[in-house]
C-alpha cells in the first residue's frame, strides 16, 4: 500500500508539474486572433486589412441589372498584388435578348454605333499609370495624370481603386460597412456577417455617368442615404472571400430615367489564391501602346478622312481614339460642320445636324452634334457625320 501511494503522488505531482507548464502563469497564452479577438464593430475593416496584409488575392465580381425577366451581367476577373499597388483585369457585358434598349445603351456608355460600347475591356493599373484595352482594339491606351478630354468627364478613373489597384469592386465599400453582431460562426471556423453600409458609398462602384443616372441628388451632397443591406464572408484565417450587396436602393425610381425599367440590382464579389501573385504581376501591357492624352479626342476634332476606334475607356459618345485607316476601326469621319449661332434649342440643334448631314440616317450612316454645353463652351455648334464599319 505504501508503494502504490508513493506510485500515485508521484504520478500526481508530474501531472500538476505538466498542467501548470501548460497553462500557469509561466506558460505563452493562446495568440489573439488577427480579426475575431477584436471587437464585432472592427470585425469586417480588420478582414478587410489583413485580406490586404496577404500580399495579393484572385477576384471574381459580378454586377446584375435585372428588368423584368432579363438580366444585363457586367463580369470582372482579375488579380491584385496588395502590396505592390497593381492589379490586372478583364471585363465583359452579358446582355440578354430584350433587355430594355435605352438601358443597355447607358450600361455599355452611351454608344454612337448600333453594337459599340464597352461590351469587353482589359486593364492593368499601377502607381504610375492605367493602360485600358477595348475587346476589339489591336492596342493599349495609357491614361495617367490628370484625365479630362473633356470637361467633367472621367470614367476611366474608377477603374482605379483605393482599396486594391482594381476599382469598382465592394472591396471599395468595406471601410464603411457597419456589422449587425460579431458574426455568425460557419462550419469551416470562418464567420458571416449581416451588414450595411451607406447608399452613398455605392458611388464608388460606378463610372461618373452611370452615378448621375443612378441616385438622387442629396447623395452629391455627402448625403449618406439608405443604408445598404451586405453580407461579408471571412475563412477561418481572418481573410475575406466573399462579399454581397443588394444595390435596388441606388435605382432611380423617375420614369423617365433610362433605366426606369431595371427593377434589381446586386453585386457579388468573390476572392481566393491569396498570397504574392504568382507569377509576380506584370501590369506593363503587350503590344502597341498609345498616350491617351494625345490619341483620345473630342469626334468633332477629327479631320474629315480620319478613322477612330469608339471605345476610349471614357464612355462618352463624343470621344473617340484617332487610329490609322490602314487598320481595323470603327468609324470613318465623312463631314465636319461648323453651326456659327448660339444654341438655337434641341429641336432646332437636331434639325441644322440634319441639314449637315444628309446622309446620317443611312444604313451605315450616323451623325452626332454639340450638346448644349459643348455649344456654350465652343461658343458655336459641331456637327460631324460619320460612317460606321
């Protein structure tokens, strides 16, 4: 009997000796989590920073307009090197059969051709520069420093972010998200979270263009509007993979609105394969580059003879990319025409452009003329007319 009490203490003290090494104050305490540790109300901005501190992420968005029951899909996939600043993407419009026409001419920016407008486009953005490509284009275009061909007219620039080096994407919106709780827990460790962010930061996903068709005023105003319903997605490692956004609230509800027929609208982004891109990212494009700065011009500016590409990045009807003839392009300039008056009004604007261009309204035939303000800031109207290829 001694023996086995000598035995059991024994064993005892070892077992105490081991417990108190694990876990007495001696022994390391268990690592803080890098987002769950933290407070709910930080939980979505913490992903969002240690999704950055990965170095780089593979992206997936889908942005849906629904009108009835047809759906216009705009679909972005690219990469992003956090650390770096640089992102490469393409994008492409999937719109399908009676999809109302007048929004479809708005979503693909404003096309003067009957199939023109950013159906597909690729990017690669880096600290110093943006070099856009149209899908049917044979060359880059290179926009950096300011970008104003014409006034007030910088679409391109959201495709620049602030969040990642690829813009447009509800990464831009997470800064502002407001969770309702800590998140609920998933099967896999992860946490989802239900949550809103302010209508006004949804601006950020969209070309200046399409913002002014989308919301109501106030919201130019630093109003922050209707909070925004999301839901956020992070792994187990703190790291974001999936986000959504139901958008309807953005939609005009005016009926004359160009998109007065588009009663939905959600955005759903997806991210994976975090860590450095590999291959490291090259954002310097293939190819034949061209300075936009002197390439894209107002379409009354081109010479009669010259050829253009319609597709610039701007989605502006009115600026067009110079290209030689030789080669593929979209449009030939036929006629310049210079309308010496004062605005006479749009009836009368449309009827000069008419006289102007007596072949416009051919097959194949187009033209386009100032609008009010160009008139006011020219101080006379352009009428050019145009053949389409």
């Amino acid at each position: 009997m001694t023996r086995r009490t000598a035995r059991l203490a024994t064993a005892l003290t070892a077992a105490a000796l081991l417990l108190t090494a694990c876990t007495g104050s001696g022994g390391a305490e268990p690592a803080a989590h890098p987002v769950f540790s933290a407070p709910p109300a930080r939980q979505v901005l913490l992903a969002l920073r240690h999704t950055q501190e990965t170095g780089g992420a593979a992206l997936r968005q889908t942005v849906t307009f629904t009108a009835g029951r047809t759906t216009a899909v705009h679909t972005v996939t690219g990469r992003v090197d956090f650390a770096g600043a640089r992102g490469e993407a393409s994008g492409a419009w999937r719109i399908a059969p009676g999809f109302p026409q007048e929004a479809r001419d708005v979503l693909l920016g404003d096309p003067i051709g009957p199939e023109a407008g950013a159906a597909r486009a690729r990017y690669a953005v880096d600290p110093r520069a943006l070099h856009y490509r149209a899908g049917s284009a044979g060359y880059w275009l290179r926009y950096e420093g300011d970008i104003e061909p014409l006034r007030d007219i910088d679409a391109v620039s959201v495709l620049r972010g602030t969040e990642s080096a690829i813009g447009g994407t509800l990464l831009e919106v997470l800064g502002s998200v407001r969770p309702e709780a800590g998140g609920g827990t998933r099967p896999d460790g992860g946490r989802t979270y239900r949550s809103d962010f302010p209508l006004a930061q949804a601006m950020a996903l969209f070309p200046e263009d399409l913002r002014t068709e989308f919301a109501p005023q106030p919201l130019f105003a630093d109003s922050p509007g209707a909070p925004v319903p999301a839901t956020v997605e992070v792994d187990a490692e703190g790291r974001i993979t999936r986000v959504r956004a139901d958008l309807a609230a953005v939609l005009p509800t005016e009926e004359d609105s160009a998109l007065a027929g588009v009663t939905g609208l959600r955005v759903d982004l997806a991210l994976s394969a975090f860590g450095p891109p590999e291959p490291a990212l090259d954002t310097t494009p293939d190819g034949r580059v061209l300075d936009a700065g002197r390439a894209v011009v107002p379409l009354y500016e081109a010479a009669t003879g010259d050829c253009a590409d319609l597709d610039t990045g701007l989605r502006h009807r009115r600026l067009v990319t110079r290209v030689p003839c030789d080669g593929p392009h979209d449009v030939r300039i036929t006629g310049q025409h210079t309308l010496a008056t004062a605005y006479p009004g749009p009836d009368a604007a449309r009827d000069r452009a008419d006289e102007a261009c007596p072949d416009g309204r051919k097959p194949g035939r187009r033209h386009t003329w100032s609008s009010p303000r160009e008139w006011q800031d020219l101080g006379e109207g352009r009428v050019t007319c145009y053949r389409i290829f």
